[in-house]
C-alpha cells in the first residue's frame, strides 16, 4: 500500500480545499485504515463499516444497472459521510458538517480519491507478489471480476439452484 505520509498529505489538501470537513480517512477496500484523520471517530470502526457499505452500494448499483461503483452519500441530522473509489484497491471516506457545500465536497472527494488511488496503485505495482497466507484467498463457487473503477465484484460461478415441483 501507499506511504501513510504521502496519503496524510493528501487528506491535508483536502481539508484545505473543503474547509467544513470533520473528517477523512483512507481504506482498503477490505476496512483496512490507510490513513487516517478523523478527531473523536475511530477509523477502524469507520473503516470497516465503509467495507460493509461499500459491498452493499457495489450490489446495488450492479442489480440496478447503474454501472460501476464510484461513490455513496449519506446524510445524517448532523452531517454527510462521502465514500469515493480510489482505485482498485482503497477508498477515500470524509466527513463534513451539515452546511458543506455538496457540489464542492463531491467535485474534491473524486479528485482525492482519484489521487490516492494513483498513489495506493503506484505502489502495488512495484510491490512484489506474495504467497501462502498474506494472499488473500478467493472462494472456490465464485470468481471475481471488476468494476469499471476497478474494485472487486465477486458472481457466483454457477446459477442458483432452482426450486422443483
């Protein structure tokens, strides 16, 4: 994965350009915290529930033929949580108050993410491949493909069993 300081950095830049940020953290698309500047939330805790909906949005837009997934807002009484695909392998979720400008959070949250995946890519690429238990292992019934940003979807390899009469 990428240097922790280079994805610091670049959160730093985010939090300058959209000044009502509360918070933002890079993760794996496995809810692995990257990086993380996120003042009273625990990242892992948002990073692994990040995975969970990252999943689910994935699905979603699959089964509704929306194309691939690019990003997911939510908005609570007291603020959004934006989760943007940063590449294959990592996200980028922030945290804004309530009066952020949206149109302004979403225009520097894809171009963050955009970066950060170019920076977390950069360094898979050189990174040497590894075997036995720090690959990850996929289940023999399904194979996995990817979106058109790159995260992984994973489809049953057979239909499912139909009912009988």
């Amino acid at each position: 994965m990428a240097d922790e300081v280079e994805l610091l950095a670049e959160l730093q830049r985010l939090r300058v350009r959209v000044p009502q940020l509360t918070g933002a953290l890079v993760a794996s698309v496995d809810g692995l915290v990257l990086a993380g500047d996120t003042p009273g939330v625990e990242p892992e805790s948002v990073a692994a529930l990040t995975a969970s909906a990252l999943g689910v949005a994935q699905r979603l837009a699959d089964a509704t033929g929306q194309g691939a997934f690019r990003e997911l807002l939510v908005r609570g009484a007291e603020g959004y949580i934006a989760t943007y695909a940063a590449g294959e392998a990592a996200v980028l979720t922030v945290l804004a108050e309530d009066r952020a400008n949206v149109g302004r959070l979403h225009l520097e949250g894809r171009r963050a993410g955009a970066r950060i995946g170019e920076l977390v890519g950069a360094v898979e690429e050189s990174a040497p491949r590894t075997r036995g238990r720090a690959r990850a292992r996929k289940p023999p019934a399904t194979t996995t493909t990817t979106t058109e940003t790159g995260l992984p979807v994973r489809r049953p390899t057979s239909p499912p069993p139909q009912p009988t009469p």
